[in-house]
C-alpha cells in the first residue's frame, strides 16, 4: 500500500511538470535553481556571521540585535512594494544580491581592521537580505503555480532547496578546517552571487510590474491591495507572528546554552555548519515523505491544527524537560527549525492562493517579511529583560496554546473568502 502509494506521487509530480507550458516549465525550474543556491549559501554566510557575533558580544545581546533587524526589515520592506510595480522582481533580485555582496565584502575589511562594533550591522544584513531574497523567489513561484499544481509540486520544489542546504552546512564544517570566518564568508557571498545571474533568466511575464490582470488601468501596489482582506491578513499574520514566538523561543535558549559550552569561535562556526546540515536534513526528508502524502490525503486545515500539537510534544520534550543539556536542546531546535522550513512554510503558502496576484505580494510583504520578523523582534524585545527558564518555558506554552485558538478563527474567514470568489 505504501509503495503505491509513492509510486501514485511520483506519478503526480510527473505529470504536474509535465502538463506547464514550457514558459512556466523554466521559470519554474529557475526559480528552484535559485532558491538552491540561496539554500546552499545561507548556513555558510549565516554560520559564520552568527559565530562572529556570539564570539563578540554573547548570546545575551542577540535579542537586541534581532529587535534591531526588524527596523531594518520594515524600512526595506516599504522600499521594496514601491519599486516592485515600476521595476522587475528580476532586477529588485539582482540589486539585493550586488548590495549584499558588497555589503558583506566590507564588513569583513572592517572587522579586519578592529571594527568590532561591525558585527552589529553585519549581523542585521544577514537578517535581512535573506529574507527579502527568499520571499521575492516564493512570491515568483506563486504567480506561476495555481493551488492544485502547489500541492504536488511544494514538497520536491523545497526538497531541492534542503539538499542545497544540507550541502552548504556540510560544506561550511568542512572549511573551518582550512579557513577562518572571515575567508569563509567571503566564499559564501561570492556564490551568492551566481543566484542573481541565474535569476535573471526567468520570464518578465509574471512580474506585478508587467502583470496585465494587475489593475486594469492604474496598479496598485502590492501592500494598498490587501484593504479589503485585512481580516484575512491580521489573522494570517497573528498565526505567523506566534509561529516565530514559538521558534525563537527555542531559538534563544539553545543560543545561551550553545554560547556557554562552546566557547571558541572556529569550534561555533564548525558546530553550528553541522547543526544547520542536520536542520535540512530533517526539512528534506519532510518535503520528500510527508509534504506530498499530507496535501494530498488530508485536508489544508488539518495539517495546520497538527502543525503547532506536534511542536509542544517537542517543547515538552525538548526544552522543557531537557532542562541546561545541549542534546535535547539542540534536538528540538533541529526539529522546530526543519519543520518550520519545510512543512509550515509550504502549508502557510497554500493559504494564499485564494487572493489576487497583487494581494499575494501584499499580504506576503506584510505576513511573510515583516510580521515574520516583528515576532523575532517582539520576543527579543522581552528577552533582553526576561530570561529565565520559567519565563521562557510558560512563554513558549502560552504561544502554541494561543497558536491553536488562531487557526481556528483563520479557518473559518478563510472559507469565507473562498465562497465569495
């Protein structure tokens, strides 16, 4: 049963690449190509900018430098709806990755040269330009795929991003023994490069810039069109929003712990490569084995409700009873963070697929990057002055339990919004 089972997927996403027109097909194809490289880049640049930090300033102050990101972000964000219904997603793509290049290329001559307050800026960016690189190739893929193509295709689609960052982490561990932080940064900035260059091959036609069903006369940008869905949005955001409280949390109490019992900064770099491999490992195997059975045997809505039950099995195991023990620390943050990537995310883009190509961009801008990112900033705004275990723990409990009663309330307005189509 179960290998027809596979068999019967196996067939299904054969025949979803199949029946594209072969513009989608290559944009498409592209696009996955893409978000590979970013995939594979990230654990390199994100390994060793985070080694720096901790190694300089200490897990303590990472709430504030994540509080800080979320200003940034939002600056960027609205910068970025402007330009995105005057310029192509290919072109805001390319400029984000030449910044972020050259960005990174002098924060390294400057922390060579004793600019030790430089991690703060640096650790920011790699907050950012992530972020905005990620959601502007999702919000692509999006215009390109309808719902019932998106159910087939999520899983395989992700699974090639994981295998780039599993490689990557793998790859980041292995030139900690050759290389210094520095050096290792200036290897994943320079491929980063090459995503922008293969970016630029994909189609112009589903771009809001050249979207003939964006606004028959005037466009409207991306973040004006979500005024008549903000139900939609704010519950959609408030589900995100404790998504990330939930993650963060786990997040902080394993960087404390990590910091503590991994004091030297090459030994941080050369761990956490190896911790963000293992992160992609398990969101691989997710999108190779469950993605595609669970969008196509169960219902959207179900797998949302299992989503946050199973993280507080994890919490619970994990991070409460694993107490100061890097192990099962470590281990649930794996899991949250696979999970997070893979099933959560491919299941939070299902839910757009009602709205209109602008109003995907909008609440994406909205959800995806600044809500998103406010949630690691409103946590760490409270953890720099609460940081004890009870507060964590109660947190993180209170979070999953609030995430429960959302769904419930984003179910029933989502239904609404269907029947009105």
């Amino acid at each position: 049963m179960c290998l027809k089972t596979i068999i019967k997927l196996i067939v299904d996403i054969k025949a979803g690449v199949s029946e594209l027109d072969e513009e989608r097909k290559k944009s498409l194809l592209l696009s996955c190509l893409v978000m590979f490289i970013l995939l594979f880049t990230y654990p390199i640049i994100r390994s060793t900018v985070t080694s720096i930090f901790l190694t300089g300033f200490g897990a303590e102050k990472t709430p504030l430098v994540w509080l800080y990101s979320i200003i940034g972000l939002s600056i960027s964000i609205t910068l970025y709806s402007k330009f995105q219904i005057q310029l192509s997603i290919q072109k805001l793509f390319q400029i984000t990755v030449l910044l972020s290049f050259l960005f990174f290329i002098f924060s390294i001559y400057a922390l060579e040269n004793g600019l030790n307050w430089w991690a703060y800026p640096l650790f920011i960016w790699k907050e950012i330009y992530i972020v905005l690189l990620i959601h502007l190739t999702l919000g692509f893929i999006n215009t390109i795929l309808v719902e019932s193509e998106a159910k087939i295709l999520f899983g395989p689609l992700g699974a090639i991003s994981s295998v780039g960052g599993i490689i990557g982490g793998l790859l980041t561990t292995k030139l900690t023994y050759s290389y210094s932080s520095l050096t290792i940064l200036i290897i994943g900035s320079s491929i980063l490069l090459i995503s922008g260059l293969v970016f630029n091959f994909t189609s112009r036609k589903f771009c809001l810039s050249h979207n003939k069903d964006l606004s028959k006369k005037s466009k409207v940008s991306p973040l004006s069109s979500i005024r008549y869905i903000k139900k939609f949005v704010f519950l959609l955001a408030l589900i995100v929003l404790l998504s990330q409280f939930v993650i963060n949390l786990a997040n902080f109490k394993f960087n404390l712990i990590f910091n503590s019992l991994v004091p030297d900064k090459l030994e941080k770099t050369r761990r956490l490569g190896t911790i963000y491999a293992y992160i992609n490992i398990v969101s691989l195997c997710t999108q190779i084995f469950i993605i595609p059975m669970a969008f196509q045997f169960f219902k959207l809505k179900t797998v949302h409700n299992f989503i946050p039950v199973f993280y507080s099995i994890i919490a619970l195991g994990g991070l409460i009873l694993g107490g100061n023990i890097l192990a099962p620390v470590a281990g649930a943050f794996i899991l949250f963070k696979g999970l997070d990537y893979s099933l959560f995310s491919a299941a939070k883009e299902l839910l757009y697929f009602p709205l209109a190509a602008e109003q995907k961009y909008g609440a994406k801008y909205i959800v995806d990057m600044i809500i998103y990112r406010f949630g690691k900033g409103l946590i760490s705004l409270l953890l720099i002055f609460f940081q004890s275990s009870i507060f964590v723990n109660s947190l993180l409990a209170i979070s999953l339990c609030a995430w429960i009663i959302c769904l419930q309330q984003f179910h029933k307005e989502s239904a609404n919004i269907q029947s009105q189509k």
